[in-house]
C-alpha cells in the first residue's frame, strides 16, 4: 500500500508546472532522514519552521516602527504572514509548489535582529565579518535551532531563504516568488503603518505612481501580484511598465518613510543597545546562556555573541541591557 506522502508525491506531478520544483524532486537534507508517511519533505520543513522558538519569537520583533504603541503595527511575525499569503496568490496561480513558497516564506526572517534594520546595521558594524539578516536566517536553521542541532532543512528552502533579498535568485521559481513577495508585502505595509502613525497620507504618495499601481493598499498588492501572475512563466517578473513604477514607489518610501526623523529618532539608541550588548558579550562569553557558551567554544565568541544578540526580541534586549548596564535601586 503506497503511503499518503507518495500519493501525494503522484498529484504533484499531475498538477504542477513544468517549472515547479516538486517535493520529489528536492535534492535532499543536510542529514539524511527516514521520509514521513504523511507529508511530503516540503511540508515537513514548513512545520518545522512554524514550531520552532525563532518564529515564535517574531511577534516580538520589530518591522519598521520601533515598540510602536497599539496593536496596530506590523511586527516581523505579521510581516511574515503577510509574505507567505502573497506567494501562496502567486504560487497558486502559476502552478509552483506551494508547500515550498510556505516554507521559505516563513523561514526567511528568523534571523533578524531586535529592533529592524537599525539593530541589523548595528551588528554588521560591530561583528568582525559583518551581518547580513538572511545569512542569519540560514544560521538559525542550519545551526542555531533546536539547541544547537539545527532544523536540517531541505535545500530548496535553506537556498530560498538566504536568497530571498538581495543577490542571486534563488534556484527555485518558489524562491523568487518570496523574493518578490516579500518586497510587494512590506512596502504595502510600511505604508499602511505609516499612515496609522500620523507620517503619511494617502495623498502624499505622488499620483502617478497610484495612477497605476491603485489608490488603496489592496488594489496596490492586486495589481502587483496580477502583473507577476501574467508576465511570469520560466522566470518570475514583473512587466516593465509595472516594474518602473514599483521602483518608484520603492524610492519614495524610502524618502519619505525609512529615513523620516519621525520614524527613526530612536534608532540611535537602540543600535547603541545592540552594540554595547554585543560588545560586553564577546567579551564575557560566560554571561550567556549555556547554548551561546558552547558556541563561542565551537565558533568564536564573537560568533556566539552574534547569534545570542541577534536572536533577541526587541524587550528582552532592552531588559537585558538594563540589568547589565542601568543600575538598580539600593533597599536599606
């Protein structure tokens, strides 16, 4: 009797495009494993991601808006959500592997540090080889889950998550729907977030580019996600039409939003955080936690102080540079 997984294995090969990379198909893990009787090994790795403690940790992330008040605001868990729902649109739509957009999708933020890309740029300055968020992200993957051991995921997804930003595309057509996804998700929803917090009106974003891509965030996502689903086929694009004006409103953002005072006047103290954190753990290995401990002897010190940073929520860094650096009351 053939297993669910294999049946599944036989749908896919009835269903998918001829440019979809099918879970049959993968080239494999770093560590062989016995396959599941159930799920094929693309779903596998999506649920493995969903379970891990760095995808829990996301919802206590920042995405844009440093601890922003309210529950409005988007935070990297949300962020990630959001990606994984446009690629499964588009992956659908074209007939790619669905179970693995998912999975890349999820997987692609878990190595972001606390505080966005202030605590990322606060890192690569301070780390002796730099830091690069979706490098961290196959780290965390490869060799930080699961108290140290690692997820041992398949190759199509580690080589759609350290690919999905910037770069070579990835090898799979499922690895550059997140790419592109992920780009159509946080430009959406920094303008929704910016708009809640007072720093944009509608209005403001120039008229030609809403003359084209809509007047409101779901025509905007609509018209992205249609315009990669017609121009797609070998390769995933957008027209160039499309494309131009996508870039413009990327430029525009970044004017007007990414480096706003408004948005960014407590950036320096949070990458001042993240350093001195960093610095005072590279320094004493022995403060961290057992795992980190092990890692500095593994890697290096500043390896581990990396990871162990890197790892943070937004409030646990903060509360762990107050109980290291702010001093506490004295009771007589």
């Amino acid at each position: 009797m053939s297993s669910i997984r294999e049946e599944k294995y036989e749908r896919e090969k009835k269903t998918l495009s001829p440019y979809a990379c099918p879970a049959s198909a993968s080239r494999g893990r770093i560590r062989p494993e016995e396959e599941c009787t159930l799920r094929t090994e693309f779903q596998r790795d999506r649920d493995r991601i969903i379970h891990s403690s760095s995808f829990r940790r996301l919802k206590h992330k920042t995405q844009v808006f440093l601890s922003p008040e309210g529950d409005y605001y988007r935070t990297r868990l949300t962020h990630t959500l959001e990606v994984a729902q446009i690629s499964d649109t588009i992956a659908d739509s074209l007939g790619l592997n669905r179970d693995l957009t998912c999975a890349i999708a999820l997987g692609h933020d878990l190595g972001h540090t606390p505080f966005g890309h202030a605590g990322e740029r606060a890192l690569d300055a301070a780390a002796p080889g730099g830091f690069r968020h979706y490098e961290q992200s196959l780290r965390v993957v490869d060799s930080l889950e699961k108290n140290g051991e690692g997820l041992n995921l398949t190759y199509e997804v580690r080589n759609g998550i350290v690919r999905h930003t910037t770069g070579e595309q990835a090898d799979t057509l499922e690895g550059r729907v997140v790419r592109l996804s992920d780009r159509i998700a946080y430009i959406n929803h920094d303008i929704d977030d910016a708009k809640a917090a007072g720093i944009l009106a509608e209005e403001d974003i120039p008229v030609e580019i809403r003359d084209v891509l809509g007047y409101k965030k779901s025509q905007r996502i609509n018209t992205l996600v249609a315009d990669c689903i017609a121009n797609s086929g070998d390769d995933i694009r957008l027209s160039p039409g499309i494309q131009t004006v996508f870039d413009l409103l990327h430029n525009f953002m970044f004017e007007a939003v990414y480096t706003n005072p408004a948005c960014k006047s407590e950036e320096g103290k949070a990458a001042e955080m993240i350093t001195m954190l960093y610095e005072r753990f590279a320094k004493y290995p022995e403060l961290m936690p057992d795992l980190y401990v092990k890692l500095a002897r593994i890697y290096s010190p500043e390896t581990a102080a990396c990871d162990f940073v890197a790892g943070m929520t937004d409030r646990y860094a903060v509360r762990t540079f107050e109980n290291m650096f702010i001093p506490k009351g004295w009771n007589s």
